[in-house]
C-alpha cells in the first residue's frame, strides 16, 4: 500500500548532498503504523525501529 503513494513533490526537494536521508514512503508508512500502534514520539519511533520487528520490517533494518 506504502508504495503506492505519491511523494514526487517531496523527492523534488531533497538534495544529494550530505547524508543520504530516507525514503519519503519508508519515513510515512513508519510514522502511519507507529501512529497506529499509539507511538507519537520520534525518539520512541526511533527505539521501536532499532527493537521491535514490526517497526524494523518497514523500517528495512537487518
């Protein structure tokens, strides 16, 4: 579903300088399903990617 959306308009304003940031649709569908699940906080989404499977799935973090 994630990969469906359209963020063309968001990928037109990153810049290839500097650290390479995320994917617009892997940052959305973490921050959708952690929303879903009741995590609000970045620094908590952050810990449940690094801990949780779920969050490291979507995250794609091995």
């Amino acid at each position: 579903m994630f990969e469906q959306l359209d963020t063309s308009k968001i990928e037109a304003q990153y810049s290839f300088n500097g650290q390479h940031a995320w994917h617009p649709r892997k940052i959305t569908s973490i921050l959708i399903y952690g929303y879903t699940h009741g995590v609000f906080s970045s620094r908590q989404l952050e810990q449940r990617c690094n801990q949780d499977l779920a969050f490291m799935y979507i995250a794609e973090k091995r």
